[in-house]
C-alpha cells in the first residue's frame, strides 16, 4: 500500500483552516453566514442568529477571518459579516475525498476505484 504524501503546504492549510472550524459555536457563525449569502450579516444580527454575542462572538469572528473563511466590513455604524471562501470550502470537502477509498480493496457504490 503506497500512501502518496500531501504537499507540505496543503497539509498545512488544510489543518489550519479545519482548527478554525474545531468549534461548535464557530461552526454554527460560519454556516448561518453561508446561508446569508454573500450580502453577510450585521454582526448583532449573526449574535441573535447564533445565540453567540460579545467577546465570544468577536473572538470567534476573528479566528474565522484570519482563517481567511470570513470577512468583516465596517459599514456606517454596524459591522457587517460575510462568508466568503466558497472555494476555500469546497477546497476543505475535496481534500477530504481526494483519495477516498484510494487504499480499499472493494470499489464502493460512489467510488468505483479499488
């Protein structure tokens, strides 16, 4: 069984950004942002939403956006939060299934390769 090693850089990234979501709280802020669509939240708003408000939720916005996952725009007098790393989503769920089934014997019903 010949495992082909990821690039030292996409290992990296790819367990940087997974730590940023190792959080109920932070993934629960990021999917309501998902689903906000690009337009994003106020930031009182994504509080009321995700039942996470003050440091906690300042504090989980700001390890999501140096994950590069969201962004924060100051607006007049609200702040406004976006998801915005779409691909860098799509990124995460594909480097999980790159190589699915890669080492398995039997081919499986959605991965025919064994």
């Amino acid at each position: 069984m010949k495992i082909s090693p990821l690039p030292d850089l996409a290992l990296e990234r790819a367990a940087s950004t997974f730590a940023a979501l190792g959080s109920e709280q932070r993934l629960q802020v990021l999917n309501i942002l998902v689903r906000a669509g690009e337009e994003g939240l106020a930031i009182g708003e994504l509080g009321r939403r995700s039942g996470v408000t003050g440091s906690t939720l300042t504090h989980h916005m700001k390890i999501l956006t140096q994950a590069g996952l969201v962004r924060q725009v100051r607006q007049g007098r609200q702040i406004i939060c976006a998801a915005v790393a779409y691909d860098e989503l799509r990124s995460l769920s594909e480097f999980l299934l790159r190589e699915c089934c890669a080492d398995s014997a039997a081919p499986t019903k959605d991965h025919p390769h064994g």
